[in-house]
C-alpha cells in the first residue's frame, strides 16, 4: 500500500467536494474517534468466543472491513494535516516498544 498515494486520492476526494474547511486536525481526531467507535460498536455485545469467530461470516467481515477502512482513511488524512510521517512513525515506535517490552527468556 503506497500511503503517500492515498493520501494524495484523499486529499483530492475531499478537494473535489469542498471539504477542505472541514478538513482540519480537531476534526479528523474527532471524526476518526467516531469512526473506531462504530468498529468498536460491532463487538459490543459479542463473547471473545463470538468475537474471534467473526472471520466465519462473510457479512460481519464486510462491515469490519469497512469500518477498519474508514479508521484508516482518517487516521491517513490526520497525518497529512499534521505532517506526520506514518511509516517513520510506526518504524520508531516498534523500535520503542521492543525496547520497552523485551521478548521473554527461552524457557
């Protein structure tokens, strides 16, 4: 997935349609709580159990899949206006958490 290319498609999207004004850093943190949210919605009253077989059902998987979408097409656009490099981001974050969290001795 070429990140620097979508974001470039988003910013065109929301171009094409006028949204810049809206388009701003308060409201895509907000606007990507919502949608996380709506992802979180989908488990609300699942077991772990039912939860983890959710990949079994072609119609769940849809709606994950679109909600997983819709996080990361705003998570990608509040990068963008933020200037945050996302895979240098993730690249030192990893590098963080190993170092915070360092795998377990052989047993």
């Amino acid at each position: 997935m070429d990140l620097s290319a979508l974001q470039a498609t988003l910013r065109q999207f929301a171009a094409d349609r006028a949204w810049q004004p809206f388009h701003n850093p308060k409201n895509l943190a907000m606007a990507l709580m919502v949608e996380a949210a709506e992802l979180t919605e989908i488990f609300q009253w699942m077991t772990p159990d039912e939860a983890a077989r959710t990949r079994d059902t072609p119609a769940v998987q849809q709606h994950l899949g679109e909600e997983m979408a819709d996080v990361l097409l705003y998570l990608l656009q509040l990068a963008d206006h933020t200037g945050i490099d996302l895979e240098q981001a993730v690249a030192d974050k990893l590098i963080k958490n190993a170092q915070k969290h360092p795998p377990l001795p052989p047993a």
